[in-house]
C-alpha cells in the first residue's frame, strides 16, 4: 500500500525525505529490488539511515524486508 501525502510536506518530513540513501546511480529504491552486487553497501546506508530518523518516517517496505531477512537467515 502506497501512502499519499495531500498536503505539502512538514518540514520534518521533507528533510528524512531529502536525505534517504541513494544507489550508487542516484535513484532510491526498496532493498527488494536492488542488484545483488550493490546490495551490501545499500543496506549499510539504509542502516546507518534507519538509526538516525524515527520510525513514523520509514518507508513501508522497511518491516516487510527485516522480515525477509530473518527468513533468510533461518534457511
């Protein structure tokens, strides 16, 4: 599910918005779909990302790929 923002975005917003990691060729995309040869050190952005903002700012597909990794780790 896709949340819409009506309004123009709070500041607050805007700047966890502005500052949410990069790939290596400029576009921000979900851990689902990155490349697996980028995909190390797009995490670790996405880490270091996560622990610096709270959690009403992550992007939607962040639980559902903790989840996924914790059943990659159990296989």
């Amino acid at each position: 599910m896709t949340k819409y923002q009506l309004s123009p975005l709070r500041h607050d917003y805007l700047d966890a918005y502005l500052s949410i990691p990069e790939t290596s060729t400029g576009v921000v995309i979900s851990l689902f779909y990155v490349p697996p040869g980028e995909r190390e050190s797009y995490q670790r952005k996405w880490r270091d990302w996560l622990g610096s903002h709270d959690k009403r700012y992550w992007p939607e597909w962040v639980e559902p790929w903790g989840l996924h990794c914790k059943q990659q780790a159990r296989q």
